[in-house]
C-alpha cells in the first residue's frame, strides 16, 4: 500500500511539473508573438488594438520586455493575457488608480516569476553594479519616456509606495524622500515635486508579503 501511495504522489509530482512548464511555455509563445510582431514595425508606430494597451516597457539587460495593460481592478491581469485569456504568468499592469503615464507616481506591477520571465528580472536591481550601471527604464507609450533608477528596496505590501496622487508638492517630495532613504543603494540623482517617477513592484520572498520595489525619474 505504501509503495501504491508513493507511486501516486510521484506521478502527482511529475504532472504538476509537466503542467507549470507548459504553462510557462505558453507565456513565453504569447509574448514572443507580440515582440516579433513588434520588431517588425517601427517603434513609435507600434500600437496594439486593445483599450486596455497603455505602453511597453522595455530595461535594457533584463528580459523585461512587455506590454503594459491596465484593467478596473489591480487583480485582473494577475493571471491574464492581453486577449483576457488565462495565463499563469499574468501580464505587465498599470496602477488601475493611474491616468496614463501622466500621474507623479505611476505604478506598474508584474509577477515574479521562476522562470525568470515577467518583472523577476528586477532582482538584478539589488546587485550594485546593476543599479549603478544606467539601466534606465524605457516606455513606449506613442512617445519614449525614459527613467533612470534611483531607489531599490524590499517593503511590506501594506507600505503606501503605490500612492498616485497628492494633495500638494509639499506631500510629495515627503514621499519622495521617504522612498529615497529606503534604497539598498543611495544615487546622486536629484528629485524634487517637479519630477514625475515611475514605480514597479514585484512579489519578494524575505518575508511574507514581502514586494520588491523599483523607482525612476522621468527625464526631461
């Protein structure tokens, strides 16, 4: 009885492997699809028919390079293709809170996945030659917006780094300060309520409900 058993949850153990690597393999054909098809056109001219299309985002030395969607909620695309079919590995979303790119903080959230795939590549972000060595972050969004990186760090998910809107400058350089003094590494660039940044965030496992938090400023 007991070898019946281990048999079984053997064979349990190898269909749920199976079936992770072929729903892995699936989100790599979605976005791979997209990424040729936008290869073949000129950037700035690249759109995707989808009202729910708000840009794509690309950092150079990452396999982050995605579309960015935006539903009613921050848990639709958790586990959904641009097309709204299921997908394991979600897709790149924007705050639903955020208008556009336009906001001070926009928010982007993105799983991090095993394989490597989605927003797990912003662990690179926490090795210091990686932070320091200019690997801004790029939106094509009908224009290229750039932000270079300036803060890194590990929080709570309860932490408000997600915060779109403000009542004044004044509230908002506090946050930017705030986010300022929690990187792992400290950067020369200079914020103040002028500046409009872009946040992503991913799952981190330090801790439970640990998110891992990434910022830049847009350059003017």
């Amino acid at each position: 009885i007991i070898n019946i058993v281990l048999v079984g949850v053997i064979c349990i153990c190898i269909y749920k492997v199976l079936d992770t690597n072929a729903e892995y393999k699936k989100a790599d054909e979605v976005y791979e699809s997209i990424r040729i098809e936008k290869e073949a056109i000129e950037q700035e001219d690249f759109q995707i028919d989808n009202k729910y299309y708000r840009g794509w985002i690309n950092i150079n030395n990452t396999n982050i390079n995605y579309p960015v969607l935006q539903g009613d909620d921050n848990m639709y695309y958790l586990d959904k293709d641009m097309n709204s079919e299921y997908l394991i590995s979600g897709s790149i979303f924007m705050n639903y809170a955020n208008d556009g790119f336009d906001d001070k903080n926009t928010v982007l959230f993105g799983h991090n996945m095993k394989n490597g795939t989605m927003f797990a590549d912003l662990n690179k972000y926490k090795q210091k030659d990686f932070f320091y060595g200019n690997n801004n972050i790029d939106i094509n969004n009908g224009n290229h917006l750039e932000y270079e990186v300036f803060s890194v760090y590990i929080t709570d998910a309860k932490d408000n780094y997600i915060q779109t809107n403000f009542e004044n400058k004044s509230q908002y350089k506090e946050f930017l300060e705030k986010i300022q003094n929690k990187s792992i590494y400290q950067s020369d660039i200079e914020i103040d309520g002028d500046d409009k940044i872009i946040t992503l965030s991913t799952c981190s496992y330090e801790f439970n409900d640990a998110r891992l938090v990434v910022h830049g400023r847009l350059l003017k």
